[in-house]
C-alpha cells in the first residue's frame, strides 16, 4: 500500500527543492478532498487540525485531563 496525498503533501512543502506538484486523481477516493483540506487549514499545524476535527464534530480536548469530564458530556447511546 502507498502513502496518501495528506502524508506525501507535508514532506513536499518542506522540501526546498520542490517548486510545483502535479497530482492525479481516480474516481471513488476521498484524495483530492483530503489534499484541499489539508492545504486550505495549513501543513499539519495543531490550530488547522484542531478546527478540522471539529468542523467534523469531534469533541476536542486541551488537555488529556479533559478526556473523562468530556467523554461523561457525551450523551448515551452515540
């Protein structure tokens, strides 16, 4: 199994060297939406991935110990 366009894309705009990618898609992958999303929130940074997941309704916590106090908010039955 290959490497996806969101683990690829990091390690190209870290690298001095790379000036444009050309990408190809094929229908039924989720590729080109992963790849937008990544590149519109930033490479990777805690605040772009923060406001990804919970755009996606994920209930993120600050510190691990808020994980207890969040998970008991959750109602029953999710």
């Amino acid at each position: 199994m290959g490497a996806t366009w969101s683990e690829l894309l990091p390690l190209f705009e870290r690298d001095p060297e790379t000036k444009m990618l050309a990408l190809f898609g094929e229908i039924g992958t989720s590729n080109e939406e992963d790849a937008a999303a990544l590149i519109s929130r930033g490479m990777g940074t805690a605040e772009g991935k923060i406001a990804a997941l919970r755009e996606a309704g994920v209930h993120v916590v600050e510190h691990l110990g808020d994980i207890g106090p969040a998970a008991r908010r959750i109602p029953e039955g999710l």
